[in-house]
C-alpha cells in the first residue's frame, strides 16, 4: 500500500496544508464576494414586482436579456461547462493525472458549479418562466443534489489518487493502538484494556436507522472519548499526552465509523449519480434549446 502511494505520489502536484487552505478559502471568498456583490446592487431591482420592472432605472441593464443580466447568464454556463468538462476530462484522461489530484478537481467543480448558478440565478433575475425554467429547477435539484454527494463522497475513503479504497484496504489503515500505549506509556493493566476496548466497537449490534444511527455514535464517540481521557488523567499523564492519545483513539473511532458504513456509503453513491448526472444533462440540453431560440430572436449581448 505505502509503495503504491509513494509511487503514485511522484506524479502528483501535492499541495501542502496552508497551499491548499488557501487554496479552498480563496472559493469561499469568491464565492460570497460575487454574491453580496450582485445582491447589493441588484437588490431593489430584483426587489420590485415584475410589472413595476419596466419603470426601474436598472432594468435596461438588470434584466435577463441586458447587458448585465445577460452577461451573468453567458459567464455563469461557462464556468458551469468548464467546471463540468473538466472534471470528467480529468477522470477520464490518464495524461490529466499529472495535473494534481482528482480531489482537488472535484473542489474546482465544486466551486465553479456553485459560483455558475449563482451567476445563472441572477441572470434569470429572479423570474423563473418558460420552457426554460425546467432548466433552472434542474440546476437547482445538481447543485442540491452535489451537496448530499459531496457529503456521502467524503465519507467513502480513498487512495491519493481518488479511487474508492476496498474495506481490506480500510481495515489495513488502522493503527496498532494497543502496541503504541505499551511502548510510550505506563498504564495499569485495567486502563489498558479499557483504552485498548474502547477503540474495538462491535458495530454489528447497531442496526439502527443510518441517520439516527449517525447521531447516536457521534454522542456515543463523544463520550468515548471523555471516559479514554478520565482514564488517562488518573494514570498521571501530561495534558499533551491526553490529547494525543484521545486524538488516536477519535481517529480509530471515526475509521470504525467509515468501516461499518462503508458498503452503505459506496452503495448509496451509485444511486447518488443515477440522480446527479441525468438532471445534469436535462439542464444542458434545455440550455441548449434556450440559448439557440435567444439567438434566433437576434439577442447578441454586447456583440
Ligand atoms: C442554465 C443556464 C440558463 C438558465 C437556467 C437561464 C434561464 C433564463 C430565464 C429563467 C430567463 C427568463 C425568462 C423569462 O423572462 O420569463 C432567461 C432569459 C434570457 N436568457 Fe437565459 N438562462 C441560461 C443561460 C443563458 C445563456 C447562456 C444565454 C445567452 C447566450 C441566455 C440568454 C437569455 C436571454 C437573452 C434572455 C431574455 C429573453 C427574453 O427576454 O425574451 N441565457 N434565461
Ligand atoms: C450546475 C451544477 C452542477 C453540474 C452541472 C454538475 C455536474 C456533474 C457531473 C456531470 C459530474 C460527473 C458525474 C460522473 O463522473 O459520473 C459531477 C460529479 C460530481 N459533482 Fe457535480 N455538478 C454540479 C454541481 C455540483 C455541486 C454544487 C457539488 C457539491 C457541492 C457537486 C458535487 C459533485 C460530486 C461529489 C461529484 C462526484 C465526483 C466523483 O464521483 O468523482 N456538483 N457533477
């Protein structure tokens, strides 16, 4: 395993930490800078009843077919078609694979894919008719869609390179705790088991609701914790040392988590992208039809 992932590694543009904090923060900001910027000055436009519209000193520029109104509409589908071509260029293409890694392209789709609609959304003005519109509420229900994938994706875990690892694999990624706690710290016997029982949870008596299950081992965890780092304390360590093993105990706890929903997880993602990709489509090619009959009524933006 470590071979592969040094291997592979080699071939990959590896950003560190703070590279790829900044990396993500610069999206966010972005991303909320463009629209409290559109809100701020759109706000009474958008604000006024479709009929008053007419009158607003803003509609010339605001409304869907206006300079401004229909440039967010072209510069919104284009970082849409960017996030999305590239990200299936970079799947599918090995040569892409040199370019950094899968997971960082994801995020460039997310983020384009997210600002794109928003650019979309003020394009429509807030005014959501015809034919067109099954392309806007299709945009809706990928973007809605994305964020319960994006959420089931990061549970599922992966090798570098972004393939779905198998549960052995999973399983291979579990320290020694118990040889660790031997080594590093002079616990009694009774803290010992107590730490080293606390990280082998039998997942197989919960079979519960996934939700519900969810909420209660995040409780449960919780708890966990709290009892490893009382029996800590009371074996005399050092503040840091609590902290360090109750993190490795927390580690074990959250990969037991991944383990037990592994199959869930994997087998939830392939529905998830029955539902992602077609309403994906229909929101393409509806857009297609849309901008082929703006063109047809001799809307050309500033061209
Ligand atoms: C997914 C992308 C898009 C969506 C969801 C969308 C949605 C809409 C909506 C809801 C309207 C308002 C319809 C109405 O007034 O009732 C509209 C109007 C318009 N859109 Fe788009 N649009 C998209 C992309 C584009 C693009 C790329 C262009 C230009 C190349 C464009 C050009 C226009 C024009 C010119 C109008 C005004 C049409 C008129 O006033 O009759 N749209 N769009
Ligand atoms: C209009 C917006 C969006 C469109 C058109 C779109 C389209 C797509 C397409 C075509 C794929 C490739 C599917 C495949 O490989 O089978 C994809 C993958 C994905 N998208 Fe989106 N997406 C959009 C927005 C989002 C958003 C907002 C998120 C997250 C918040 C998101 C999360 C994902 C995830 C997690 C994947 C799967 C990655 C993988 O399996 O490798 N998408 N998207």
């Amino acid at each position: 395993m470590l071979g592969e992932h040094s291997a592979i590694s080699k071939h990959f543009v590896i950003m560190s930490q703070l590279a790829h904090r900044i990396y993500i923060y610069s999206f966010v900001t972005i991303v909320i800078l463009v629209t409290a910027y559109l809100f701020y000055q759109g706000i009474s436009y958008y604000s006024t009843s479709e009929v008053d519209r007419f009158y607003h000193p803003s509609h010339d520029l605001l409304k869907p077919s206006g300079a401004f109104g229909h440039g967010y509409g072209i510069v919104g589908t284009l970082l849409v078609l960017i996030g999305v071509f590239t990200y299936i260029a970079r799947k599918r293409y090995r040569f892409l694979t040199r370019l950094g890694r899968l997971k960082y392209w994801l995020e460039f789709h997310i983020f384009l894919c997210s600002l794109g609609p928003i650019l979309i959304l003020f394009h429509t003005a807030f005014k959501f008719g015809g034919i067109v519109s099954i392309s806007f509420w299709s945009m809706v229900a990928v973007v809605a869609s994305g964020v319960i994938g994006r959420f089931i994706y990061i549970q599922i875990p992966r090798s570098i390179e972004g393939r779905e690892l198998s549960l052995q694999e999973v399983r291979g990624m579990k320290t020694n705790i118990g040889t660790f706690l031997q080594n590093s710290y002079q616990l009694d016997q009774e803290s010992y088991d107590a730490v080293l029982e606390s990280t082998l949870v039998s997942y197989e008596e919960r079979k519960t609701n996934l939700i519900t299950g969810i909420v209660q081992k995040f409780f449960d965890d919780k708890m966990t914790i709290r009892r490893v780092k009382g029996i800590l304390r009371k074996n005399g360590l050092s503040g840091p040392d609590i902290r360090h093993v109750a993190k490795l105990v927390g580690n074990e706890l959250a990969l037991n988590n991944r383990i037990d929903r592994l199959q869930t997880m994997q087998q939830l993602f392939k529905y998830w992208h029955v539902a992602h990709l077609p309403f994906a489509l229909i929101m393409l090619i509806i857009m297609v039809i849309h901008v082929g009959v703006t063109i047809a009524f001799g809307y050309r933006w500033i061209f």
